[in-house]
C-alpha cells in the first residue's frame, strides 16, 4: 500500500529534501489562508531566504504547485494565488494540506459524496470482474477490520486497504485515481470519530466490509452497490454526530 496521507497523519512524517518542504511549506500556507486567493506572493529572492534555498529549487518547487492547480505565474505582475474551484481537490498533497488546517462538515460531506458517486460502482465492477483471489483477498482485509486488539489508527490503516483493494479488484484503471479521496475521507473519518472505541462497533465495521465482499462473491452487481453505499453513508453519520458533538462541548482552555 502507498504511503500517502493516511500513515502522514497518523506518523505526522513527511518528506523533507528541500524540493518537498518548499512544496509543503508554501501548500499549507496557501491552502491554510496565509497567502489568500488572488494574493500575489512575494518575489523569488524574499521565498528563497524565507525557506534557505536556491532560487532554483525555489522555482522547481512553484512550478509543482502551479501544476497542482494552487498559483499561475503572470509575467510582469508575479505568481498569483487561483481560485479554490482550480485546486486539484484530486491531489494528495492539497488535500494533505487541507486537513492539516482543519476541515468542516461540509468539506467532509463532499468527499462522502464522490466516494458514493464512484465507489458503489467500483463494487458492482468488482462483482463483475474480481477474480477469485481477489475476492479471498478482499475478505481477509475485512475480517481483519475485526479484531479486537485494533487502535484508531490500525483500524483506519486497515480500512483503507481494504476499500484500496475493491477499487483495484474493479478491473478499471480510472478508478484508481479516486484513491486519494478515499484515503482523505477515511482520514477524516479516523479524526473525527473511529469506531474502534468499542468491541461491538468494531464488529459492525468487519461485518459490514465481509457483507460487501460476499455480495461480490455472489456476482450480484446491484447488492454489491448496496452493500458499498451502506458502509460509506455509516462512515458519514459517524462524522456528522461526532461534529455535532464537537460543537456542543467545545474544548476547555
């Protein structure tokens, strides 16, 4: 499995050559409002004192962001921050910085709402085109979710492989791409609320995923979809009431 947002915030590790903490650095203070939309961002000589690099590692890491939808370079006026509605919202690393500035309700929704708009078929997909081994593999993963020793942070580990694996288990190569929104909304799911608090929630959780795998079993591509869409809109209930609950019962201090 690819190390991306998930183990980054459990482990809090990040890469760090000079290319990746530029990129990093300038991601979050963008994203996390410090350089606002529309905001033209200070020259080459002042960002490369500010991070104690070359100008040209400097102009390599703006060219990684520009690609991932964050600035545009306009000659005679400098680099200027887009609109959010241009961030590839696809990209690991922007929604990376998204939740390392924090996130709400409505963020955590829309991406519940492209995990139903994909994943459910990705199911029904795999129904039809997960081989045999596939299908052992996928129920492993979710009688694994199952055990009773899990932490928050092995059960997050845990679903996700297994959502990775019916995505793969689809036969599709687009649908690949999604990983990055799955992986973000089960990071969310894993910091707002796990259901690894209690032995009985976390059979629920096992079950659940077993269900989805033995609908693929079946071939039977409409339940497969059901089951998937079942386990998504559970995850978004759980958020939603952990929320609520956040906003009733704000932190002392």
């Amino acid at each position: 499995m690819r190390k991306g947002l998930l183990q980054t915030v459990i482990t809090g590790a990040n890469t760090r050559t000079s290319h990746a903490q530029v990129v990093d650095e300038m991601g979050k203070a963008i994203v996390g409002g410090e350089f606002p939309v529309g905001t033209i961002l200070p020259g080459d000589l002042e960002l490369a004192a500010r991070f104690k690099v070359s100008r040209t590692v400097l102009r390599e890491a703006m060219k990684t962001l520009a690609a991932k939808g964050l600035i545009v370079p306009r000659a005679r006026i400098g680099t200027r921050v887009t609109d959010k509605n241009q961030w590839n919202l696809f990209d690991s690393d922007v929604l990376t910085w998204h939740f390392q500035g924090g996130v709400d309700e409505e963020f955590l929704l829309h991406l519940s709402e492209i995990r139903l708009a994909f994943e459910p078929h990705a199911a029904g997909l795999a129904a039809t085109h997960a081989t045999e081994a596939e299908i052992s593999g996928m129920m492993r993963l979710a009688v694994a979710m199952g055990d009773p020793e899990h932490t928050a942070e092995t059960l997050a580990v845990a679903d996700l492989r297994f959502h990775l694996a019916v995505v793969e288990a689809s036969g599709n190569p687009f649908m690949r791409t999604v990983g990055s929104l799955i992986e973000a909304a089960l990071v969310g799911i894993f910091k707002l609320s796990s259901p690894a608090s209690g032995r009985e929630r976390i059979d629920d959780v096992a079950r659940s995923h077993m269900r989805i795998v033995e609908e693929i079993s079946r071939r039977d591509v409409p339940a497969a979809r059901a089951a998937m869409e079942n386990v998504i809109r559970v995850g978004r209930e759980r958020v939603r009431v952990a929320l609520s609950e956040t906003v009733r019962t704000p932190p002392l201090g």
